[in-house]
C-alpha cells in the first residue's frame, strides 16, 4: 500500500516564540488500499456479494444469462477467493455479451477497484457510469492501452506491475452537468495506478465502442451523453482477468475538481 502525502506549515505564536508546526494528511491509494469511511464495498471475493450486487448489462449484443456465469476461484497471490472474467458468451473478445454491471448506479464517486491479468495479452476494462473506460489490456502502451481513459489519454503504462500480479485504480470521478437536458460540463476523472497519480481532472469528451459498449455509446456516435447515473461496469473480453477488493464512495463534488 502506498501513502500520497500533502504537506503545509503553519506558523504559530506561543509565549512569544514561533513554531513550525508540520500536519500531514494523507489518502490511502494502491494494492491492499481500505474502504475509506462511508465507501460501500461492492465485491469482496464472495459468490454471494456478486449476485447480490451486480448483474450482467443486457446491453444490444447481450447473450449470456443469469446467474452470472464469472467464475469465483483462489486468489493466485494471496488467501482468499476473488472473482475471473471467464464467461463462454464472449468467447473470441465479444465486449457487451456478457459484462457484469453493479446494480447500484452512481454519479460523482471515488473507487476503489485491484486486477490481475492472467496471461500475456489479457484484456478487460473498468467503465465509469458504465459510459467511460479506463482500458486494462496488457501490452499496449497506446491511448488504447493499460491505464488510459481510453482513446482520451496515453497508457501510464510505466505505473504497470505486469502479469500474475495485482494493480489497483483509484479514481475519483465527477459525472458530466447539464443545463436544460444539454451537456455544460464534461465528465472529469483523477486517478492513481498502483500508487502514482497518472490522471488529474483528466476531462472525458465521450463514449468510445459503439453501442455495445456501454449507456450512451449508440448516440451521436457516443457523444450523445445523457444526465443518467450509471453502475460501474467490468468488461469481459473472452480473457482471463482477475478482480477483487472493490469499493465505491458516493460524492457530490460541486466543483470541477477530480484531483486527491
């Protein structure tokens, strides 16, 4: 786990002599990273929080069905279960058949979310709103790689640890504002990868895939976003990809302003 530390001074006056008092704040980032107070955790590496909080996203090209079929297995690296991207309907990296969505829908929130890629290759994807990827695919370093708001950013991919070992978002995002049913403000995200910010009030201009790829991506070529709240999506590619400890904390974040 990691610690990002923010530093300011105060000077203070006491009996006539000044002290340099130094207060350290810190937010917990990185691989093993707790639910911060008041997070929700959405997936705890159990079959029961799985079905009780996700179901898959009946997107146009959904062909799987329920109960959903991701398989809990034994965490490759440490104790305990977690859940694999493994479901027979998106065989050959057919997105939108049979990703899993949470039940809850969200607007402004800071999450928490860690994966491990199997093999060489492995490709998944975290969706903000179930709208925005932040791509998780090993091996490409191009704004459709590792770590990227995809097709909006260059791969972080320097912030990778590699296959067989876990990696950890964080992001703080804020949904798009709209004024009289038309979009004023974009969607804006921040995000540490294993602990280095590689993000900061990075602004989302649309969603990319087509209209199998998540809520709006079938408008106006994905740039029809709507004022609708949205799950976080996990996205299975036909790839074995791991994921465990996730945790969501709702926001209100009145100002344009995603950096933690």
């Amino acid at each position: 786990m990691s610690r990002t530390h923010l530093r300011f001074s105060q000077m203070a006056a006491v009996s006539g002599i000044l002290l340099l008092c130094t207060v350290n704040l810190h937010a917990e980032v990185g691989v093993g990273a707790k639910p911060t107070k008041g997070a929700e955790i959405v997936f705890d590496g159990s079959r029961e929080m799985l079905d009780a909080k996700w179901t898959y996203w009946k997107g146009p090209r959904f062909s799987s069905s329920l109960p959903i079929k991701w398989k809990i297995v034994d965490d490759p690296v440490d104790k305990g279960t977690v859940v694999m991207t493994d479901d027979p309907a998106a065989a050959g990296g057919r997105y939108g058949t049979a990703d899993v969505v949470t039940k809850e829908k969200y607007r402004d929130f800071r999450l928490h979310i860690e994966f491990l890629v199997v093999k060489k290759g492995g490709n998944s994807g975290v969706y903000l709103q179930n709208r925005y990827e932040i791509q998780v695919l090993d091996g490409d370093k191009t704004k459709h790689g590792m770590g990227a708001v995809i097709n909006e950013t260059p791969a972080p991919y320097h912030a990778y640890y590699g296959i067989g070992k876990w990696n950890a978002y964080d992001i703080t995002f804020r949904a798009a504002r709209f004024n009289d049913s038309k979009r004023s403000e974009k969607a804006m995200v921040s995000m540490f990868f294993n602990g280095v910010k590689v993000h900061k009030n990075q602004t989302i201009n649309q969603v990319w895939g087509g209209r199998n790829s998540g809520i709006d991506g079938g408008n106006d070529g994905g740039k029809g976003i709507t004022d609708k709240p949205g799950g976080l999506k996990l996205q299975c590619e036909g790839h074995e990809v791991l994921y465990r400890n996730i945790w969501i904390k709702k926001l209100d974040l009145v100002d344009a302003d995603t950096d933690f």
